[in-house]
C-alpha cells in the first residue's frame, strides 16, 4: 500500500474529489485503484482553511508507481497491527482489575480476550444509573461519593467530551480506537487528528463494551469498593470489598489497579501497605468559557460555521521566564462545565460535549504546572493534601452547595471581583457566585494564569477580552 500526504481540499469540495487528487499524484486512473481510505483528516486554519488528508491507496503495481510519481508525499505503508499477548494457560488464578474506567475497562478486555477474564470491580455503578446520579446531582447539589462524575462505569472520561488524544506514539492505539468502533463509536476517530466521541455516544459504546466482557466471562461487579489488601509472604492473597451487602473478602493473587485521579482513599491505603510510590508533576488552574461563535470566527475566520468544519477548538501553551508552563487541555467545543466533585465539601469543574458539539459555549481547562518542589515536606501523597485544600477553598468560596466560584476574565486580570456574567451565560450547574479566584487560587497559580492570558490573545482573538466576553470557573 502506499500513503499520500498532504491532500488538501477546500471547505466546499466534496471528499469524493479525494481519488482524483491521489489519482492525479500518482499519475494513474482512479479506476485503478484497489482499495482506498482515508488515514487521516485534519484542519489548517492558516490562511486560506483548507482541510488536510493522509490517503492509503493499494495497487497492482506500487513499485513502479512509486518511481514514476517521483513525490516526496508518497512513501510505501505498511500499517502496524497490534498482536494480542499469547493465551494463558488453563488453571491460573482468576485475576481481579480495580477500577472501570478506560484503564481497567480495556486492561479486562485484554485478559478476557488471552483467555483469563478477570473480576472486575467498581466502586461506582453502571453508566445507566450513573447518568441520574449525576443528574440529580447537577440539579439539587446533592454529592453522591461512590456514583459521580468521577466514579464509576467508564471513569470521569465518560461526562468529558470523549477526546482521544495522546502525545505518545503505540502500536495498540489503533486496537483501542478499532475496539472503541465496534462498540458504536463514530468510525471518524479511526482517521480523525483529533479523534471524539462525544458523552452521548460514549455511553452507548461502555453498554455496548460490558456486554462484550461479560460474554467475555468477565464478572462485573458495580458498587464494590476495595477497601485494604492483605499479603501473604510479600505476596497479594486477598482483597477486602464492601458493597451494599456487606464486606467480603476475595481471593486474589494477581490484581490489577486502575485507580484513575480520584480514588484518593485507596492511595492511602496502599501506602500504609508500603506500595511503592512516588511524587510526580501534576496541573491546576481553571475552566475558561467563551462563546462557540467567537473562537469559530477567530479561527475560521470568513469560513466560520462552515458544515464542513464544525466546530472550532484551539491549543494554546507558553512557558514563562518564571519557569512554569500554562496550557489549555480537554478543550470542549459546543459543550458545557460540569461539577465534577467526588468528595463532600470540594469542589471541582470538569467539561463535557456530546457528539454534535452544537452548544453556545466552548470551555476549556487553563492549566499551570505543580512540581514536587512546589510541595512542602517529603509525604509522598503531598500532592492529594494540595489538591484538596484548593478544592476545599473553592467550595468555601462557591458558598456550599458545589456552587463554583466564578470571574470575569478582565476582572480576574485587574485582580477584581466580578458581579455578575458578561455576554457569556455560564452552563456550570447548579450555579456560579460571581466573585474572584485569587480569593481560593494560589498565589503562583493567578500570577502564571494572568501572565499566560494576553499571550493566548496574541494567538487568539479575543480569548482574554475583558469585554465580558469569556470568564473563568475554579
């Protein structure tokens, strides 16, 4: 097979035309072609918005094509194929993962695949019950601990905007995006740049997956939380779980633990079983919220709103003289800030966007660096006592009630409090209390977020207006 790059078409041309532009790089018939798909698609917005592919085509005769076509976009392709790991043999211990979301999920795919499907449990409960706890939650403000955005059947990525992005480059990639397809995923991830699901959709793919596990033979256990270990010689030989009948203690041998961000109390409890850890970087700041239509004209410019493009997103960083680094990450167009607290009295905004991303408002995290250096002492869970205090702070700032505490951009720069909303409606729920961030944020983390702004609205018009036209969210 070969791969051409670099196809580019304009917002109007139909993505038919795409075999004739390969063709005519090639310098072939399309006719001639015996398969052809799309590798890859992506957006330039510089100049004149064109939309950019990455084309596999397959011929007779490829390496004569190869010579004559003399392009230096044309290279031979030959697509990696991940391998499954070899099938365990018969009798070994069933294994346990810890933890549903994409980790555990695709770790218990894999076993049950090689032929060991494993125990699966979650402290948090299936996506369909998940759904109205955390509605309940948006609307009332009533916390539920164990079944929220962070806990349970798909793991906090299943209220985000479905993104699929990684910086590292893995052979297994493409079997998790092919799996992910056919639970019911848009077959676009499969070439997208930036591959997305969207909340609606990844819902139906997690229900479409645990039927696959559980014809699989995995045991899919909802509502059962690891609570401590026990190890025999060194070794692991039990898990205690609690669940709404009771604790019991599972056997198990080899576990796996796929804890996510927030299962802090498990942390806890593997350190004081002498699990060895350490401190690693980690990013805090805000959700930033603009309206969809001024990032679409700021990017697209007169192309804005095109069908073709949908809508805009951005990726903004810098890195200050004062050493830290701001970045935007899980950039939601078209979609809504969402409570994503796990612990009663803190409080913490995630984003999420369903498959259509036709909102009125793009939100997306405004992130500064935290290293170990920045926290006191040598408590390897250091880093989780920073986090919470700041959510805590946050909460108390809200006033209760998982209310978020928000500022208009220019006030925030201005180091002021703000009243009420700009042109931006806010989508957070419950609620926002207007007020400002440098009243629960660290020092450090507004200096590097006020010093990062103006460079953003350099890149982006319009990103730090203090018209009112975006605010920040804790």
């Amino acid at each position: 097979m070969l791969r051409i790059d670099g196809l580019k078409l304009s917002c109007d041309n139909d993505s038919t035309l795409l075999r004739e532009k390969a063709a005519s790089v090639l310098r072939v018939p399309a006719q001639s072609f015996i398969d052809f798909h799309i590798l890859r698609r992506s957006v330039d917005a510089r100049g004149d918005v064109r939309i950019v592919y990455s084309v596999g085509v397959e011929l007779s005769d490829e390496e004569r094509v190869l010579r004559r076509c003399r392009s230096a976009s044309v290279t031979r392709y030959a697509p990696e194929v991940y391998t499954l790991p070899a099938r365990v043999r018969d009798g070994m211990p069933r294994p346990v993962v810890v933890g549903a979301g994409p980790a555990g999920l695709f770790c218990a795919l894999v076993l049950s695949l090689c032929g060991a499907p494993p125990v699966l449990l979650e402290r948090g409960q299936c996506v369909e019950q998940r759904t109205r706890d955390v509605a309940r939650f948006w609307q009332t403000g009533e916390l539920d601990t164990s079944s929220n955005v962070q806990f349970g059947e798909g793991g906090a990525g299943a209220f985000s905007d479905g993104k699929l992005n990684t910086g590292t480059r893995d052979v297994r990639h493409r079997f998790i995006l092919e799996q992910l397809v056919s639970f019911g995923a848009p077959e676009s991830i499969l070439y997208d740049a930036k591959p997305h699901v969207g909340t609606d959709k990844l819902h139906i793919t997690l229900r479409a997956m645990r039927a696959r596990l559980l014809e699989l033979g995995c045991d899919i256990r909802f509502g059962h939380h690891v609570v401590d270990i026990t190890c025999k010689d060194s070794s692991l030989s039990s898990l205690t779980v609690r669940s709404a009948e009771g604790e019991y203690v599972l056997p198990c041998s080899h576990a796996v633990f796929a804890l996510g961000h927030s299962a802090r109390d498990t942390f806890y409890m593997l350190h004081g079983h002498g699990a060895a850890m350490e401190r690693k970087a980690f990013s805090v700041g805000v959700r930033i919220e603009h309206r969809q239509s001024d990032i679409d004209a700021a990017q697209y410019k007169q192309y804005a709103g095109h069908p073709s493009l949908g809508a805009a997103s951005y990726k903004l960083s810098c890195h200050l003289d004062s050493g830290r680094s701001v970045y935007s990450f899980c950039v939601c167009p078209g979609g809504t800030v969402v409570a994503a607290a796990s612990e009663d009295g803190r409080l913490v905004t995630n984003g999420m966007s369903e498959y259509a991303r036709d909102g009125e408002n793009i939100n997306g995290a405004i992130l500064v660096n935290i290293t170990p250096g920045d926290l006191p002492g040598d408590d390897v869970l250091a880093g989780v006592a920073f986090q919470r205090k700041l959510e805590s702070d946050a909460f108390a700032l809200g006033g209760g009630g998982y209310i978020a505490p928000a500022q208009l951009v220019g006030d925030f720069l201005d180091r002021r409090a703000s009243s009420k909303a700009g042109s931006v409606t806010p989508t957070y729920r419950p609620a926002v209390r207007f007020c400002d961030l440098h009243d629960c944020l660290p020092s450090f983390v507004c200096g590097a977020i006020s010093e990062a702004l103006p460079i953003f609205e350099r890149h982006i018009r319009g990103f730090a207006c203090p018209g009112g036209r975006s605010q920040a969210k804790c």
